[in-house]
C-alpha cells in the first residue's frame, strides 16, 4: 500500500491529549517518518495547510486522522482537502484512526481517494503496520 521510505513527514490529529500522545508514539514505534507533528485541532492543521499551499510547499507525506472532533470534524477535514490544489495533495496518504463503528463513517472516509485506511483505536504497532504489510511481500 504505501512505501514506509517514502514518508518523511507525519501529522498525527486527535483533539484527546492521550489518543494524541498514544497515536504520535505509535508512528515512532513503527519507524514511521522522519518527522512527526502532533495537533489537537483539524482546523489548525488546514490552516497550516492552506500556508504551505501560498508558500510553495508540499503537504506532508502521511496524515493521521480522528473522525470525532469539535468545530472541524474529520470527515469536514476531508472535504477541504478535497477542495486543494491537486498537486498539492498528490502524494498525501490519510489513515483514519478513530472509535466511530459507524459504517455511514467508514464509508465516507474511504470515499476519499487520500484515504488509504480506517483504524479503530486504540491505535496498536500491528494496526499501524497492517497498512504496510504490502511492502513486506
């Protein structure tokens, strides 16, 4: 699915602190890019996004993302990054990481074409890797 090497930036969104903190060391246990940003706040993140658009930047490589969140839910995350510039959002890959059981959520979220995965938390080193497991053979 996705080659590990190639990712050298992560952005781990979760507005719980301790999904946040558990989800970013996830990401570190599984030797996943070289850099990892972690933000409570969709809405940040975009902004941040929409600068790095303006300022000529790329997006980051890999985007893990809650579902439930206030003001700026995940699926809402989704269709702003829908609106970007396509180039910019060409080499994004987004894993879910989320409670929802919801299938009208899964089914949403796999709808968009940066999505590569919907993970249930807890977040565990084998779920996180299972999204590799094709690099393995």
């Amino acid at each position: 699915m996705i080659d590990r090497d190639s990712i050298n930036e992560v952005v781990v969104i979760d507005d719980n602190s301790i999904d946040l903190i558990i989800n970013s060391k996830v990401v570190q246990l599984v030797n996943v890019g070289k850099t990892i940003f972690k933000n409570d706040s969709a809405e940040d993140v975009l902004i941040n996004l929409n600068e790095r658009i303006i300022g000529g930047l790329k997006a980051p490589d890999l985007i893990l993302l809650d579902i439930m969140m206030p003001l700026v839910t995940g699926l809402d995350f989704l269709d702003q990054i829908d609106k970007m510039p396509a180039e910019f959002i060409e080499g994004l890959k987004i894993v879910m990481v989320t409670s929802s059981l919801d299938p009208g959520d899964y089914s949403l979220a796999m709808s968009h074409k940066n999505v590569i995965a919907f993970l249930g938390k807890p977040l565990t080193p084998q779920k996180l890797e299972s999204v590799f497991l094709d690099d393995f053979g």
